[in-house]
C-alpha cells in the first residue's frame, strides 16, 4: 500500500499563523520586533533617483540636465547636480530548509513544519505591514519564489512552505553554501534576510557568504532543533542502527551517558549559534516543539500604514 503524507500545516493551522502575525505586529511591548519607520517605502540611506534630496555633487559627464543644483553652481562657479535619497519598499527574503535532516522530529512537529510556521509567520507580518516577499525552498530541487506584494501570490508561498514533507535520503542534496552567493547575487540591499534551518551544515564554506550578505541585509537565522537533539529520552535499552549501518547497543537510561550527550549537544548547537551571532547574525534557537516561535523570532514590523 502506497503511504501518503499529510502537508506539514492544515489551512486552518495557516490561518491562525495569519491572525496571530496580525496581532504580533500590532503589539508594541513585544520588544524583540523589528522596528521600521513605517510599512511602506521608506527613506534610505542609498542615493539614487527619488523624492527626497539628500546633497549636492560636482557634475559628471552623462548627469541629466534637469537635475542641476543652479544655486551651488552659481555659488561655486561650477557645474553641481542634486542627489536624491532613493526610495525603497522595504524586502524580506525567507530561506526555508526542508532538507533530509529537517525532517525528523520526536514531539508535537517535525522540525521542518516548525520551520515552515516561522516562514509563515515572517511573510504574513511582511505581506501585512507592505513589504515585497521573496524567498526560497531549499531541497533536493530549490524552489525559488519570486519577489512580490501579492497577497494571493505570497499565499501560495506559504502553502508551498507547508507542503507535504515525506522521508529523504540525503543524496544529492544542496549545501548551504551552495545557496548562499546565489542569494547575495540578486537581493536589493537592506533586504531583511531569514534563515530557517537547524545549520548541521554550517561550515567554513558559509562564512564568507554570510560575511558578504551581513555587508548590505541584515541577517535573522533560526535554528530549529528537536528536543531528542539537546538530551536523550529516558528509553531504556535500545539496539540503534548508525548511518554506517552498524547497530549499537545503547542504555538510554544511563545518566552518566545521558549527561555526556546533554553536553556534547549544548557545545554543539550553543558553538553554531556563537558562530553566527560573531558573522553579525541575529541568532534565535528554537525548539520544534514550541507553539509561539512569534514570541521568540523579530518578525517585520512597520509603524504606521
């Protein structure tokens, strides 16, 4: 018989994570928010074509006549243009990981469900405060989703987020640091970038990518772990079969085996985290099992409409 997988998130569960980014959003005591003067297109600190001036500078060859500063010109005896601040609708672009090792859990959810409520999550505050969504699926096949405001559209992400999840093996698999310059390569700076993954692939190769994205986005990474990944369950004695496909014996119930994991466990994820916060990441670890990851995870906020 033919096994079927239900889709990591019910619509309903989705329409909850949209209400409850509406009321996350809109509440100003959640401190760990991210705070931008407002939803739309906001002042940047870029200079390029736009409304506001921002200064005056000596005219180049190719500089459009209508936008010489006469009065310094006049004062200065030569030729000046204004420049403007360039306007820009602020951006957020999720990296969901739904690799083979993402799809493992023990309690309530697989990690990649809980991973795909968090993208959820950040792509509904965005769609609802104006902000341009864009993103990818990282699996065997990356799915790339375009930039856009659509709500329908970003919907559609969402549910593709959510989507079935079955069993892989981990052949053929893109790394981490495979996808990262691709990502660097088409962001328009000051897009707000999220990284959703438990990072087992966090190496060397991925440092100077996250370096160069730090340099124009600022960078929000999630670790999602399970809870069997932090301390062993009390299960007793257990045959376990390795990757290797050797089976071991192992008595679960052993404290002393027990505490050795716990804290072989904390250096682990505890040192990944450290890594990224030093890279200038926003680090935020979180377990599959928690229900609120919006209590926990800056989500896009913007003041006002």
């Amino acid at each position: 018989m033919k096994l079927t997988f239900p889709p990591l998130l019910t619509e309903t569960e989705l329409q909850a994570l949209y209400q409850r980014a509406r009321s996350a959003t809109a509440d100003s005591s959640l401190q760990n928010l991210l705070e931008q003067r407002q939803a739309g297109d906001v002042a940047s600190r870029y200079r390029g074509a736009g409304l506001d001036y921002a200064e005056s500078r000596p005219y180049q060859p190719g500089d459009e006549p209508r936008f010489m500063h006469w009065s310094v010109t006049a004062r200065t005896g030569k030729p000046h243009v204004k420049q403007f601040r360039e306007e820009r609708r602020p951006a957020v672009f999720i990296v969901l990981d739904r690799r083979s090792a993402m799809r493992f859990g023990t309690k309530v959810r697989l990690k990649a469900a809980q991973a795909a409520r968090v993208a959820a999550l950040v792509a509904f505050a965005a769609t609802q405060q104006g902000w341009a969504v864009s993103g990818v699926i990282l699996e065997a096949q990356p799915h790339w989703f375009p930039t856009s405001t659509d709500t329908h559209a970003v919907w559609e992400f969402v549910r593709q987020c959510a989507a079935t999840c079955p069993p892989l093996l981990p052949t053929d698999e893109p790394a981490l640091a495979s996808i990262l310059p691709i990502i660097n390569a088409q962001l328009v700076r000051g897009t707000h970038v999220y990284l959703l993954s438990d990072f087992t692939d966090l190496d060397a190769a991925c440092e100077a990518h996250i370096l160069q994205l730090r340099q124009h986005h600022p960078l929000f990474t999630v670790q999602v772990l399970d809870t069997a990944e932090c301390e062993l369950p009390a299960a007793g004695r257990l045959h376990l079969q390795g990757l290797d496909g050797i089976t071991h014996c192992v008595n679960l119930a052993d404290p002393a085996l027990r505490e050795q994991f716990r804290q072989q466990a904390a250096a682990l994820h505890d040192g990944q985290a450290q890594r990224l916060r030093g890279w200038g990441c926003h680090c935020t670890q979180l377990l599959a099992e928690v229900d609120a990851p919006e209590l926990a995870v800056p989500l896009p906020h913007g003041v006002g409409t």
